[in-house]
C-alpha cells in the first residue's frame, strides 16, 4: 500500500501541495482529481522524487520513499508514466519499450509480448521512429514503457489529454485490463467522468488540499462534484 501522510510541496514561496493524506491500497484504482493546477501532478511528482517535499512522509509497503533516489523508487515496484507522454522521438518503438527495462537484467521476450497484446499498434510500428507515431499511439508507447519495469504501482498523470474520445476510451479499456491483472494504479485524469467511473476510490484536489473523498461511485452521485467536474449543472424541479 502506498501512504502519503501531511504531504507538503512548495515551488519557492508558493505552496503547491498543503499537507495531504491519502492511500492507494494494493490491487485497487484510486484517482486524483481536480482543476489545473491543484497541485496532481506535484504529488505523483513527490512521490518518485522528482520535485523535493517539504514536509510530511510518503511510504510503500512501509518503507519512507522520501530522499529515495528515483531509480530506487523504480526498483521498488513503482514507476510513472508522465503527463504529456515524453516519449524519445527520435528512438524506435522497441528501443523506447526497452529503456523502460533499463534496470533489468533478464530476457525482455515476454514483457514485449505481453505489451504487444495489449498494444497491437506499436507490434506493427516497432521499428518506427516514436515521433512519427499518432497522440494515442504515444500514449499507448508511454504506458508499455513504464510496464517494462514490472511495476505493482503504476502512476498515470493525465492519460487522456489531448486524445481523441475513441481513443480516450481504449486508454481507459487499458487501465481496466491492468488492473484486473492485479496492478495497482493511481490515475490523475481531467475526464473526472471517466476516472471516477472506474476508480474503486477519489480524491479531489483544489488548492492543494483534499476537500472531498469517496468511492467513485459516491463522487459521480455528488451534485457538487456534477456541477465542477462532470459538466452537470443541479436543477431542482
């Protein structure tokens, strides 16, 4: 399980992140959500020790992953998969895939199958360059390449951004896979309706401070979550 307790993150004299609490429990979806600039994706940030805390603890499985080195975090069973994709453009499909095993020292054979069987697309595009791939093809390459390190914690910063909806659904379709496979998987995502449709558990995020929690299917009931997150405005009759 992964237990953040009193998170804080400042940028300078500004407070990112304002002493969180929250728990990804093993073999479950939990989700983030919240406006631009909340404070989401600084805390998956925080949590590989890509941006330094200030105060508060972070542990997985009971070990303090605060002043871990990222590659640590890495072999530990945790990874990201960042927002805006970053895949290398100028590297191969296969040559992207085999940088998210970089750590490892065994044969790769079976984690390429499997990915390839989630990902038909990049087993045709293997040997093109990662540039030329669509958005979704991208996204597609990002998430195969953060399983190439076998995590049990997958971290997704915004999956869906900038995605076609046919496209968003197959993503999500993914995420659904994954984690009937046993991955846990912690999701920010700015399609809250998609997220909390398949989160077992949310938070929401403004200003850097949780203000709301539940199950997803509590928060989709929610008329305040409706009318901020879901496009849905209360209307008594």
């Amino acid at each position: 399980m992964l237990r953040i307790n009193n998170l804080q993150v400042a940028y300078g004299g500004i407070e990112a992140v304002k002493g969180i609490d929250l728990e990804v429990p093993e073999g479950k979806i939990v989700t983030l959500i919240g406006a631009n600039g909340a404070g989401k994706s600084t805390t998956l940030r925080a949590i590989v020790n890509l941006v330094k805390s200030k105060a508060g603890s972070i542990t997985y499985n009971d070990d303090e992953l605060l002043g871990l080195d990222t590659t640590k975090i890495v072999d530990k069973g945790i990874t990201l998969v960042p927002e805006g994709r970053h895949v290398f453009p100028d590297l191969t499909v296969i040559e992207n895939l085999k940088i998210g095993a970089y750590m490892r020292k065994d044969r790769l054979d079976d984690d390429l199958k499997r990915i390839y069987g989630l990902f038909p697309r990049l087993e045709e595009r293997s040997w093109q360059p990662a540039g030329t791939l669509s958005g979704g093809e991208q996204q597609m390459l990002a998430v195969g390449r953060a399983m190439m390190s076998r995590p049990k914690l997958l971290m997704m910063d915004e999956p869906s951004l900038g995605l076609a909806p046919l496209i968003v659904q197959g993503i999500f379709d993914i995420i659904k896979t994954l984690n009937q496979e046993g991955m846990t998987i912690l999701l920010i995502e700015q399609n809250a309706n998609m997220a909390l449709k398949v989160a077992d558990y949310a938070y929401v995020l403004e200003t850097g401070k949780i203000t709301k929690q539940g199950t997803g299917h509590e928060l989709l009931a929610d008329e305040s979550i409706k009318e901020a997150y879901l496009g849905k405005s209360h209307r008594k009759n």
